[in-house]
C-alpha cells in the first residue's frame, strides 16, 4: 500500500502545496456556482491569451499551432482549446471536470407562508443526504432576468451578515434520531415581519417590498436561477492545516486543478482541450451537460478556423483521441471504514486516484479504460515522478458512482477517470487533502503534453 505523501515532502514542496492551495480555497469561497465558475474561467482564459470562438466565427482568422481559443455554453460550461502542432485529425488530450454540485434551488414559484412567516419553496439538485443540510447557515446566489432582459445577480448571505436555514425538530419532540427528509420538507424562511397595510399574504408582502427596491418581482422568479448553498468560505481543515474543507469540491476540485493545467501550457505537439460542463450530479442531461452536441459543434468550428475540418477529419480526431476524466472518487473514511476496501480503495493524501472503471455492482454503467492506454499513462506520471493511486470505489456489492467518462467513450476515444480523494462528498462540507489537490495539477499538466499513439 501507498504511503502518506506528507511523510517524504520536502519543506519547500510543503511551501509550494500551502500557496497553491490558498489560491484553490479562494477559487472555492468565491464560486459556488455554475455561472460564477464559468465567470471565473473566462477572465483567467482571457487574461492567458485565450481568444472567443464566438467573437472569431463572426470575424474569421486561420488558427495556427499555439493559438488558444475558449467558448462558453448558455453561461453554464466552457471549453478552453490550444492548437496543437499535428494535425487535428490525429487526436487530442481532454481532460473534463463538471462544475455543478448538489445543492437546492428555488422553485419557480417559491413564496408562500405558514406559521406566521413567509417560505421560500426548494427543489433538491443531485443525491444528497437531506438531512446534513438543515440547522445551518445558507446563502443564495443566482441569477434574476426581468421580461426586458435586463439581470439582477443575487448574493446573499455570505460576507453581508444576512443568512438562511433550513430549519430541523429538536429532539425532544422526536423520538426517532434517525428520521428521513422528505423532499417537501426542506423549506427556507424569509421573514417573519408582516407589512401592515397588505390584504393578504400579508409576509410575501414585506418581503416583496424589500426586493422592490431592486426592481424585483415575486414574478420575476419564474425567469431566475437561484442556488441555495451553504455559507461559508473555504479553510483549512485540521490542526496541521494538511485538508481543505469546503463547499463543492465534488467536482470544482477537479475542475480547478484541470484548468490552471491548460492554463499554464503553451504550444502542446497535439491539441489539447479543457472542459467544464454542467449537469454530471443529474446526469448530464440538457443543453449544458456532456451530451449535448455543444463540445462536437465547437470542435468543429476550431477545425474549420484552422482549414482542417471535414467531417471525417472531425470523426478520425475524436476517435483518436485521449480523456482523462476528472472527477472525485470516495476517500476511505476512518470513521466508516465498513463501505470501503481499505486495499484497493483511494485515501487521502497518496495522491491522485486512476479508476480504471466506476459503475456499480458488476461495472455496470461503467467505461473499462484499456491497459495500453493505463500504461502510457504511467509512463508519464512516473516520468514526472507523480504520485498517484489506483483504485475503485468502495466495495464491489456496496454501491458505485458513475462520471463522464462513459459518454465520452462513445467516440471510441481512450477514456480514464482520474481525480481527488474526497470525504463528506456530497455534504455542504467536503473534506480534500492538499496534496492531493496538487498532485491533480501535476497529473493533468504532464497529460496535456501527453504524445497521441497512433
């Protein structure tokens, strides 16, 4: 078995994980959602010389080795490209993170009132433990657009002293310490101050008149993108500060460490690609997840600004090509060792986790990577002397997950998940280790340069 990675890492390197991580724990406080990730990737594309596939289709310019080119989908995903020197047709390095995580959001019609205070109605988002949630600070962040089209961004309840909770029964009125939630029964409160002179729904109204003075409407709701999330910034996590707890590190984590990763690379010998998509907690359903055709169209338009695009060309790429599928796996828990494998499952701080297939059961739902394609992969990590770990997750007849990975493999491309170790994952507070966060970084940088077998 692996050893802890603390146990030989220099002073130095230690120095060099702390300032890494300060700036991921930033990353995390300041984006806890799809719209502020992707606010988030676009300036630091645009700051590194990435140019708007948008802005060049309008105003077409031959692309050449070097070049660097984003898109954004529906403000929700983005993928970030860099040109290659070989042809586009003989493949490229993919790496693909999903930056939604689970959550609450608010129904389109969320106000009603009980008990002498006005709600706010939810709908749970991925698979959750409903009842970690309660009895906790929460915060909203979204987005309001009006008929006319103009926005409102919503933050509330982080630095501005504001919050909200879910709230839970006291256990003197419960007998039963374990009770399940239902799905209707998590329900935010607004407010408790009824406006005076209203007819009816007198506390909907004093809330109302509070958003009024931002030109919000109870209306204006059915056209809104409001997140519940927990409040809070990223920190450290024990005494030796060696962890990272914080909110949606399923899978900003690997969404984080993937893009700093194309981020800090230039002129690659094969094109490389860098996605972060929407929808993965839920399935990767819609026009912002992994299968809708928006990664197909914007490949296809970078190959037609770069004079190589046919459609063959476009098939031949993409089944020529390699992805690392960046997403967390479960870290063995030492306070629930009993769902784990403590052999072949990953732990914190050994590094980054290869599964070589997720699933569940009997791998089904799964993408089995191909050993030639595994052992390139060492070649590389090794070469770099990265620390990584392979694992599964959890036992065989206990459960399983399912990431990307076995969409993407549809292409016939070289698919392999590989990501952070988590604990608490799925929990408003998850818990990572920061050396593993860095070697993630490591992994995917030294992928990007990674030579395309032919």
């Amino acid at each position: 078995m692996k050893t802890n990675l603390w146990e030989k890492c220099s002073k130095e390197k230690r120095q060099e994980i702390e300032n890494f991580c300060t700036e991921y724990k930033e990353f995390l406080s300041n984006n806890k959602t799809e719209r502020e990730c992707i606010n988030f990737a676009k300036k630091m594309a645009e700051k590194n010389g990435f140019l708007s596939l948008e802005k060049l289709m309008k105003n077409p310019k031959q692309l050449k080795a070097g070049d660097k080119v984003y898109a954004i989908n529906m403000q929700k995903a983005i993928v970030l490209f860099i040109v290659g020197k070989q042809p586009l047709e003989k493949g490229i390095n993919i790496v693909g993170a999903h930056i939604d995580s689970p959550r609450f959001d608010l129904k389109a019609t969320p106000f009603y009132e009980s008990s002498g205070f006005c709600m706010l109605d939810t709908h749970y988002y991925g698979g959750i433990k409903k009842y970690q949630w309660t009895a906790q600070p929460m915060a909203l962040h979204g987005v309001i657009v009006r008929k006319d089209g103009t926005s409102e961004n919503v933050v509330i309840g982080e630095d501005d002293g504001n919050g909200f909770c879910f709230t839970d029964l006291l256990p003197h009125l419960e007998k039963e310490t374990k009770r399940e939630f239902g799905g209707e029964d998590l329900n935010l409160i607004a407010g408790n101050i009824a406006k005076e002179d209203a007819k009816e729904e007198k506390f909907i109204a004093g809330i109302l008149d509070i958003l009024k003075d931002k030109n919000i409407s109870k209306e204006d709701f059915f056209s809104a993108e409001i997140e519940i999330v927990p409040s809070g910034k990223a920190r450290d996590c024990g005494l030796d500060k060696s962890m990272v707890m914080a909110y949606g590190q399923d899978d900003r984590s690997c969404a984080f460490t993937s893009l700093k990763a194309i981020l800090e690379t230039e002129k690659p010998e094969y094109s490389v690609m860098c996605m972060l998509v929407d929808k993965e907690e839920i399935g990767s359903v819609g026009a912002t997840g992994i299968r809708s055709k928006y990664f197909e169209n914007c490949l296809a338009e970078i190959m037609n600004l770069c004079g190589q695009y046919s459609e063959l060309k476009m098939r031949r790429c993409l089944n020529r090509s390699n992805m690392i599928s960046a997403d967390v796996t479960a870290a063995v828990d030492p306070n629930f060792p009993a769902p784990f494998n403590a052999t072949t499952d990953a732990h914190l701080a050994k590094g980054i986790s290869f599964n070589k297939y997720t699933g569940s059961h009997g791998k089904y739902g799964a993408n089995d990577a191909n050993p030639e394609f595994i052992a390139q992969l060492r070649e590389v990590l090794d070469n770099e002397k990265i620390s990584f770990q392979a694992t599964e997750m959890g036992k065989v007849d206990q459960g399983g997950g399912g990431t990307i990975a076995y969409l993407m493999a549809t292409y016939g491309m070289n698919v392999i998940d590989a990501g952070i170790p988590v604990l608490n994952m799925h929990a408003p507070w998850e818990i990572t280790s920061k050396i593993d966060v860095f070697e993630a970084y490591r992994a995917y940088k030294a992928f990007y340069k990674m030579k395309i077998k032919e």
